[in-house]
C-alpha cells in the first residue's frame, strides 16, 4: 500500500511529465475563472465545456458582470450544457459575492463552500487552485483512483465509504505544490484510470494499486444501487400564429428550472383537442426518461395549466436570447424550417 509521501511524489511527478496544462482554465490564479470551470466541469467532459466556458468568458468577463445579467442571458448562454441547477446557482452565487463580498471572490475554504453549488471538493479545488492552499479534493476522478488504489469498497454515496474516501484525500494531499498534485489526480481519473479500460500500464500508481493486484479493477469503485428507471409520457401543446410561438417559463427549481419550454400535460389526462400530432420523441434524463407527444394546437389559452406571467410570445424564426432545454431548441427549429 501506498504511503501518502511516496503517493504525492509519484503523483507530482506525473503531472510533470504528463499532466494537462493548456487548458483555458488553466495558467490562470483569476478565482472567478477557475470556479466557472469548476462548475462547468461537474458531471461533464472538457470536451464540452471548453466552447461553452469561453462563450461565458466573452459575455461575462467578470463575476460581476454575470452578477448584474439577468436569468434569461445566463440560462440561454448554458443551454445545452445540461444540469440547469448549476446555472442557476452559479448565478445566485455571482449575487452574493457582489453583494456580500463587494464583488472580491472569497478566499477562505470555507467561505467559499457558503456559495450555492459550491461543496466541499469543489471549495477545495478553488481555494487550491486560485490561493495556493493545501486543500484536498474528491470529484468523480479522484474517487475512482483513490478506490482503486487502496481497496476502498462500496458506493461513495455511502457515508461510510464517503467518509473513507475523504480521509485517504485528506492525508494524500501535500502541503506543497498541491495545485499540481490535485491536477494530476483528477488528470490520473480523466485520463489513465477510467471507468472502462483503464490504462493500468501508464498508470504510475500501478505497482501499489490494490485493485490492479487484486483483479478487481472493474469491482472498484463500488456502482450505485440499480433502480427502476421510470417513464412519464407528456404532451407538448404547440401553438403557432402568425409565425410566433407561445412558451412556459418553468419554475426555478426542478427539471429544466427557469427554462423556456412548451406548455405540457401529462398523458394520463385526456388528450386535448389539437390540429396535428408532430412526430413523438423519447428524452433521457439519468433518473427517468420523458415520452413527449407535441400536438399542434389552435388555442391554449383556456387549458388553465399556466400563469399569465409565466407566458412568452416569440417570433419563431428569431426565438430570443432565453434559455431552452436542447430538445425545445430542435422542435422549434425544426417547426421553423418547415
């Protein structure tokens, strides 16, 4: 088993040799940045985010610029990215470092974690990252690696395993060049020890992983508990006139919170008197997947399933700077080609 100094060289010197350093996030001590890419990062590829944090950057180049946008521009800037919660709360936390921190992002460890969206790994990547400061972090990457390596068993959303895994990060974590060390370890995550097919023999962690001794790379990290993944079947009420269409704001919490979207009903109530069925889809969330049957429709004005102040009328060829769920943006699309 790896003891932590011989861990944290052999972690260092990896970034050294191979680790990744020309991210746009990166080269940079500018917290603002750092925690967008923090953000963005979560629960997806760098592939993805890179065009959508540098399209961010050019309209918001400070925390107070995204401060002082209004909801709609920064949904719209984010859609596609998916998550939505994380925009929404990466624009309240833009609020409260102008109002609470007059506009300086927070530097203590644990400030930083008072911010919405902001836990514990994430506060410790940015207080790394941006301030130097030997704080540990523990995303997906890191978790998987640290399993591997030392035999932690069971699922991280465990508390038990949880608490495990936070005390081997904590006592890995250097107290110097530490944002090379947390880098490389999320670099070993993304890059060498992958879910499926990790590369074991680039790995510099090999000669001391539990699981590569043990064959039990594909046991290790322990997977979630399988549920039933449940299907709710909805219509979509398509209303064009005049080559404008009607949307719903959502509500700000919940599945596509504060997105613009069709107004919809569930399938279970009686279809509602339309003009045409457009074709039906399925859309996959990682908890559920959603059946949608769009009906175009002459009038929705008497459903009674909408506030008037959660209505929009927009052009359809020129749909404004809103946020829309990505298979809004393709129905309307579609509907404006047509």
């Amino acid at each position: 088993m790896w003891q932590p100094k011989d861990f944290q060289q052999k972690v260092i010197d990896y970034y050294r040799q191979h680790g990744r350093k020309h991210l746009p996030w990166q080269g940079t001590k500018d917290p603002y940045r750092i925690w967008l890419s923090e953000i963005m990062l979560q629960q997806t590829q760098v592939t993805t985010v890179i065009p959508y944090y540098e399209k961010f950057l050019q309209q918001f180049p400070t925390i107070v610029d995204l401060a002082q946008a209004s909801e709609d521009q920064v949904m719209h800037l984010w859609s596609g990215l998916g998550y939505y919660s994380r925009a929404r709360n990466l624009h309240k936390a833009a609020r409260q470092v102008a109002d609470e921190f007059d506009g300086q992002f927070p530097q203590s460890q644990s400030e930083i974690e008072t911010l919405p969206g902001v836990g514990r790994s994430t506060a410790g990547a940015i207080a790394a990252f941006a301030f130097d400061q030997p704080s540990a972090i523990l995303d997906g990457n890191v978790k998987r690696v640290l399993a591997r390596c030392y035999g932690i068993e069971g699922w991280a959303g465990k508390a038990s395993v949880l608490k495990a895994l936070w005390q081997r990060a904590e006592d890995n974590t250097p107290g110097e060049h530490t944002a090379q060390y947390n880098q490389a370890m999320m670099d070993l995550g993304a890059v060498v020890c992958t879910r499926s097919k990790p590369k074991c023999d680039s790995c510099p962690l090999s000669a001391k992983c539990y699981a590569l001794g043990h064959d039990k790379i594909e046991e290790l990290p322990g997977k979630k508990p399988k549920k039933a993944h449940p299907k709710r079947s909805v219509y979509w009420l398509v209303c064009l006139k005049n080559n404008q269409v009607i949307l719903h704001k959502r509500p700000p919490s919940g599945i596509w919170g504060g997105l613009w979207c069709f107004p919809e009903i569930e399938q279970t109530q009686s279809e509602p008197e339309h003009q045409q069925k457009l074709d039906s889809f399925v859309h996959k969330f990682s908890h559920y997947d959603l059946e949608v049957q769009p009906l175009l429709m002459k009038n929705i004005a008497d459903t009674g399933i909408m506030e008037p102040n959660q209505i929009g009328t927009f052009a359809l060829n020129e749909i404004a700077e809103i946020g829309l769920p990505t298979p809004v943006s393709k129905l309307l699309q579609t509907l404006a080609e047509n």
